[in-house]
C-alpha cells in the first residue's frame, strides 16, 4: 500500500511569508535567476521542448506521406484513419497503464518510444527517398509498399505514445505539481496551454523554411536529430522534477487500491468478491485488453464530470476551425494564401488570449461558471459562420444533389454585372502544393469541361466575398471562448477524478476526441462539393451547442442551478443569496462563499421556508456554491 503524500516542503510551495519578503527585496535578475530553479520553469521547458517536437512532425509527416505518393493522398487519409482508429480503441488501455505504472517510469518509457519512433521513422523516409528509384524497380515495387507501411505504422505508434506523454505531464503530473492549490493549477494549465499555441504557429514555420530552402531530406534528418537530443532533455528535465516534487513519488495504483480493499474486509466478503472478479482462466488473458478497453469506459461514465467531457469532445465534430477542410474550402471561395495565413495568425494570438483571460476570470467568479462563460462566448462568436450559409457569395445549394446532372453553372443566369462565380480552384500563383488541388480531395469542384481562365477571382465583386468573409470572423473570433472552456474542462477532471482513475479518464476522453474527429472527416467524404459545405457548418454548429448545452447540465447538477433567479423574485436585498450591508462573513473562498442573511419568519417581499424543524434564529448560514 502506498504511503501518504508528506506536506509540501517550503521549496516545493515557493516559501511563504519570508520567502515573498526576501523576493520583494532582490532585484530582477536575482528573480529570474530564482525562477530558473522553480518547479514550473522545469516543467514550462519540458513542455516546450515535447510540444515543439510534436508541432513539427504533425506538420511534416503529412508531407513526408504526399512525396512517398507524389499525387496522391491515399497515404495521407490512410494515417489520419489509422491514427483515429488507434486512439480510439487504444486510448483506454493507455490511460490504465499510466495508471498501474509509476509516474517516472511510465513518463520515461512513453518518452523513449514518442521520440524514437518520430526519429526512427524520419530515418525511414530518408532512406526511402534516396534510395526510391531501386526500390520501385525491384521486387515489383512490393519494397516500396513496404517501406511506405513502416513508415505509416512508426508514425502511429508515436501518435500513441506521444498521448501517453500528453497525459503524464499536462494532466497527472500538473495536477500533483499544484498541491491541491486550484489557483496555482489554473495558472499552471493555462502556460502549458500557451505554449503549445505559440509552438503551434512557430514550429512548421521553422521547418517548412527548412524543406523549402534546402531539401526535404534535409528536413527529415533534423526531425530526426532534434527528437534525439530533445529526448536526452526532456529525460532529464523529468527526473529533476520528479525529485523536486516528493508528492510525485506517491502514487495510489488500482493494484494498491484492490489490496487494501481486501485486507479490510472479512472473510464472507473476501469469497464475495473473489467469485465477482472476473477469472484469472487462459480465456480472460486472451481477452484482457478488451476488459481492460471496456472498464475503462466504464470507469469514464461513472465519473461525476463525464457530460462536461462529452461536451468538449463535441466541439471536435467541427468544420469551423482551421483544419485541412476548412482550409481547402477558402481557398475555393478565392481567399489569398495570405489572408488565411492572417487569419490563422489572428487565431491563435486570440486563443492565447483566452489562455491569459481564463486564470484571473475562474479567480473571480468560480471554475464552473468561467465553462458557462466560454461555452456561451464561443457559440455566440460563431454565429456570423452560420450566418455565412445564407449570406450573399455562398456557393450553398439544399438541392444540389437533387438538380440533374447536367445543369452547371455556366447555365445560371446572372445579373448583366455580376461575372460567373469561380469554379472552385485556386489562383494560378498558389504557393500550396499542386497536389493538394486536385480531383482526389474535391472531386466534384469542376463542374463543366469547357477552358476556364487559371485566375478565376479575376473581376469577382466585392460582395461575393461575404459569405466566406463572415465564416472566417465566426472561426476566427471562436478561439477565444473555445480555449478557455478547454482549460475549464481540463481542470475539472484534474479536480474532481480520483488520482488512480486519472489516466483512463483523460484516455477515454482523448479516444471520444478523436472519434469526434473522425465523424467530421466522414461527412466531409459524404458531403465533399462546396455547394454543400453549408450542411456542415449547421452541424459543426449544432454539435458545438449540443456540447456546451452538455455542460451546462453538469455545471447545474453540481451547483444546483444556472442563474440565480431567486434573485430576481425576492425584495429589498435582491434575493435569499444576497448579503445585506453589513452581513457578509470575511474570508470568503473563491469556490463556496459563507453568508449571513437574516431569516425572518415572515416578509412583506418573499417567504422563507425552513428545512425540517430547524429553530428560528437571527442569522442562518448559507453555503452557495460558485
């Protein structure tokens, strides 16, 4: 049985009151110096290190997989789908093992696999292209397919493991990191979630440079090599925090757990429970995995929190982001590489600001109601991207499935100054890769087979642009409700699920994640023509209601309501949960505020009923939670 957590030293909490007075005295570089030596800077360098190395293979394997298949993105939607399906089925499974393995060795092992293989299979490329024209020749071109499933495979297998990292650090090790300080694992989740959006923005920047100015090759062996020195980084920043934060080294397992559970009971419900458990016969070892895939679903619904995790996994069913297929599909509207560029830029400094918004706001008014707050300034921002559907420019037509085949748009009549719409491909000094643009990804965007003229925004009216106008400032705006309610879901499951549950819950969540991903891609295939596109922002949009109306009901079962509208029906002090000047109680907790209000028998404004046989006295204390 683990022992319990010994009370945080004073060098894990930063001191106290000695500690801020000498730090108030000391000049800037002696603090920064301090700084340098803190937990969080360990950890902020940590993260940058593996969310940089992340950003940049998400960034470049894609690419590694189109120049394996020049043409083609069969490669391409073959890893996204391996990839979904992996995390989905595995996410569980992941999530228990960190469970049962203690912090350091899993942290380590899901390290060495992440990087290794992101290095491994960069190796792999390289080879392959330097060698590619042997092997298409040899063997029939089997070598070829081979080496393009390695890669694939590799690829996944860091995909896995880098989640296994993601859950280690940013949700188990932050959270024990924060002493149960909710202010200080706010703060905490919020840089880590900074960083990952700066990173974000610089890391395919440095590489694209990298692959454009010198080689793809070249690209590749630096992946290769960052990933091995970050690696021997990154284990040592681990280590140092792990030693620097004693809480770290006591981990409840499940297997503790079992144990004690079965040292405290008596013999009849030893025999009980041994005939529950499922058998340790050849059968359950064959099929252990999925036992463990289906109690780790099991475990996720029984959590108090679980409608808020569906919530965020709802708002990954979206077109409304700055994916691939929202890309692709601005492009056809006739928006300029730079404008969405801008727009992407835009974005992320946005949702970075909703990172530095989210702290002091969930300090003033409560965890719960920052969620309510994000859900309702997302849905709210996104409105101008359901008003584009119908706006003047949007190519959306309900009945395009339904109109024969041979009607086109070169026989819609037009306004004498209004010119022919384009035909959905980009301008002819696109920077994009040609193959990006072609009949695989949108099969029906060219509609007839006559010459058109390669600049097809050439003459378009201002207004025409509208429709894609208004569906890039809905995106655009969105970030900022959308990473805060993130952080809010994050911290609630931080918070709120038990330590020896806290991998296979956020695995589970990471698998609905992906599932929800998944969905999008496959009504994307159903749905391809951009005359259709509009369906899927009004689902995009209905699923990102659905979600935060999935939260709200969380939010109003743990506190009890949404608003407090018995404010709005009782008299002079504006409701039961008002403090009357000069009645409040001091030292009130940000999460339950403590307040005296007088109980009287009977008012000429509201009635006040009591709880069972409960006396009449001057004051009753309340508990509202926030």
């Amino acid at each position: 049985m683990a022992e319990e957590a010994d009370p945080p030293s004073q060098d894990w909490n930063e001191g106290g009151e000695e500690g801020r007075k000498e730090g108030e005295q000391k000049g800037c570089t002696d603090r920064v110096k301090d700084y340098i030596k803190t937990t969080e800077f360990l950890v902020y360098t940590e993260a940058t290190l593996s969310t940089w190395g992340d950003r940049m293979w998400a960034f470049a394997v894609a690419l590694f997989l189109i120049e394996l298949s020049p043409g083609s993105l069969q490669l391409t939607a073959i890893y996204g789908f391996a990839k979904s399906i992996s995390v989905l089925l595995l996410g569980a499974i992941i999530g228990d093992w960190i469970d049962r393995t203690p912090r350091l060795k899993a942290v380590r092992i899901a390290l060495v696999i992440q990087n290794g293989s992101v290095a491994l299979c960069a190796v792999v490329f390289a080879l392959t292209s330097v060698y590619r024209k042997q092997m298409e020749n040899s063997a029939g071109g089997w070598l070829m397919t081979l080496c393009q499933v390695i890669v694939i495979f590799i690829a996944v297998i860091a995909i896995l493991a880098g989640q296994a990292t993601s859950i280690c650090l940013q949700k188990d090790w932050i959270a024990v990191i924060a002493g149960g300080e909710k202010e200080r694992l706010a703060n905490m989740n919020a840089t880590i979630r900074r960083i990952d959006l700066c990173t974000k923005i610089l890391s395919p920047v440095v590489v694209g440079q990298i692959m454009t100015f010198v080689s793809m090759l070249v690209g590749a062996m630096f992946i290769a090599g960052w990933n091995m020195v970050s690696m021997v980084i990154e284990y040592y920043l681990y280590h140092r925090v792990y030693v620097s934060v004693p809480a770290l080294a006591v981990k409840e397992s499940k297997t503790d757990k079992e144990e004690t559970n079965d040292e405290n009971t008596e013999n009849p419900s030893d025999e009980s429970a041994k005939k529950d458990a499922p058998p340790n016969t050849c059968y359950h070892k064959m099929f252990h995995s999925f036992f463990t895939l289906y109690n780790g679903w099991k475990i996720y619904f029984q959590q108090t929190c679980f409608r808020a995790g569906l919530g965020l996994s709802c708002l990954y069913m979206t077109v409304l982001g700055f994916d691939n297929i929202t890309v692709g599909f601005v492009y056809t509207q006739g928006f300029s590489e730079l404008a969405v560029s801008l727009l992407m830029a835009g974005a992320a400094i946005l949702g970075i600001g909703g990172t530095f918004i989210y702290p002091p706001l969930r300090k003033r008014i409560g965890l719960h109601r920052t969620g309510l707050i994000a859900g309702t300034l997302q849905w709210s921002l996104l409105l101008p991207s359901v008003a584009s559907v119908w706006a003047p420019g949007s190519p959306f037509d309900p009945f395009y499935y339904t109109r024969a085949s041979n009607v086109t748009l070169a026989d819609v009549t037009l306004p004498p100054d209004v010119a022919l719409p384009p035909t959905f491909a980009p301008s002819s000094n696109s920077s994009v890769l040609p193959g990006l643009f072609n009949e695989t990804i949108f099969p029906t965007l060219v509609y007839n087979t006559t010459a058109v003229p390669q600049d097809t925004t050439e003459g378009r009216p201002l207004w025409m642009y509208t429709s894609v106008a208004l569906l890039m400032t809905g995106v655009t705006l969105g970030r900022i409700g959308l990473w805060m309610y993130d952080l809010t879901v994050t911290q609630i499951f931080q918070e709120t699920v038990e330590e020896n549950h806290r991998g296979v819950a956020f695995g589970v969540q990471n698998s609905l994640n992906f599932f929800m991903d998944m969905l999008h891609f496959i009504l994307v295939i159903v749905l391809p023509a951009p005359e259709t596109f509009g369906f899927l922002i009004l689902l995009s949009y209905a699923f990102t209601v659905m979600g935060h109306m999935l939260y709200a009901s969380y939010s109003r079962t743990v506190r009890g309501h949404l608003f407090h509208l018995d404010r709005l029906k009782c008299g002079k002090y504006g409701g039961l949960h008002h403090v009357p000047p000069g009645t409040a109680g001091q030292g009130q907790d940000n999460a339950t505020r403590t307040t005296y209000t007088p109980v009287p028998t009977q008012t000429s404004n509201c009635v006040v009923t009591r709880e069972g046989n409960e006396p009449s006295t001057q004051y009753k204390e309340y508990h509202t939670s926030v």
